[in-house]
C-alpha cells in the first residue's frame, strides 16, 4: 500500500512541475520581478477601472465550462492603463477563490441531496486529504477536471482550510501565466511602435 501511496505521490508531483513548467517561460521572471518591483496598490477611481474589475472578478467566479467566451480586450486595455498586474493577480486570485468555494458548496448540497444530510468530513485518510496539497495545485491548470475536483471536494466534506491556501498560491500562477507574455507583449509592441 505504501509502494502505491508513493507512486500516486510521484505521478501528482510530476504533473505539478509539469503543469508549473508550463506557465513560467524563461524571459518571465526577469517580467516578474519588474513589477514585484513596481507595486502599486492604489485602484484608479474611474469607471472603466471599476467596470474592467467587475467584469473580471464576475468573469472568475464562473465555472470553467461557463467561460465561453474571453474578456481579454477589457482586461488588456486595463493592463494598458497602467493597472498594476500584481495587484490585478490577486485580485482575480481571490475572484477565482470565490468561484472554486461556491462549486464546493454545490458539491455539499448535492451530498445533502443524495444522502439526506451533510454528513460529516471526510475520514483523514481519505486520498484528498493526503494528497490535498497536489490536487489543489492543480485545479486552477485543470479546466473541467478541476471544477470536478472542487464539486467532489465539497460531496465529500473536505476540510476548506486545507485547501484555500493551495488554491489562492495555485491562482494567482494561473492568472501570471496570462499576465506576464500579455505585458511582455505590450512592451514589445510600444518599443516597435516608438522605434
């Protein structure tokens, strides 16, 4: 049982770095840490801002299969504006947070449903609960898988705590992946057009 406990451990682990791999591009982190450097906290009080973070935190907090269509104009002419995309990342981190409790809660009545209540929280032992920090690194990179994951989350009653400070981590990633080639790509753009 061990043997296979650490097989299931690797496979997680491999598809984690993997899945990590794959959002970080090697001139990123030099984009990275621009901004880290340039942090700005303050939200423009105009009302594209506030229509462009609506639309964003609204966007987020949709299941995956409801996400049909992109906002990427809006969110790009935000970025164009000079909103800080750190403070953008955690904005739609916390957005994507809100999306991925309101699935667990659905997979919590839908347990009510078929069993008639609650029930308790899943056993310690349960594989969701060993292998939390894997699987929780992932929704956000999994699409439909991880809208799966967060409704069987919330059937089988796993503790939240253990799962909000992986999904916030693994958020925020998933928005940088986006954020940091569009900014890239910004800055390529103006220095050709001011060539």
């Amino acid at each position: 049982m061990n043997k296979l406990r650490k097989e299931i451990v690797a496979i997680l682990a491999i598809v984690l770095i993997v899945s990590v791999g794959l959002t970080v591009y090697i001139e990123e982190p030099f984009t990275f840490t621009k901004y880290v450097s340039e942090i700005n906290l303050d939200i423009p009080n105009d009302n594209f801002t506030q229509f462009a973070l609506l639309v964003t935190i609204g966007y987020d907090m949709l299941p995956t299969v409801a996400q049909q269509f992109s906002i990427g104009a809006i969110t790009v002419q935000l970025l164009m504006t000079g909103f800080s995309p750190i403070l953008f990342g955690i904005i739609s981190a916390f957005a994507l947070l809100v999306g991925q409790m309101i699935l667990y809660l659905v997979g919590m009545f839908v347990r009510r449903i078929h069993t008639g209540n609650f029930g308790n929280i899943a056993p310690h032992n349960h594989w969701l609960h060993k292998y939390h920090f894997l699987v929780f690194l992932t929704v956000p990179f999994l699409g439909l898988v991880g809208d799966g994951a967060m409704l069987y989350s919330g059937h089988q009653k796993i503790n939240p705590l253990k799962m909000i400070p992986f999904l916030l981590i693994a958020n925020f990633a998933s928005t940088m992946r986006w954020i940091l080639p569009t900014l890239a790509e910004l800055e390529l753009t103006d220095v050709v057009q001011n060539g």
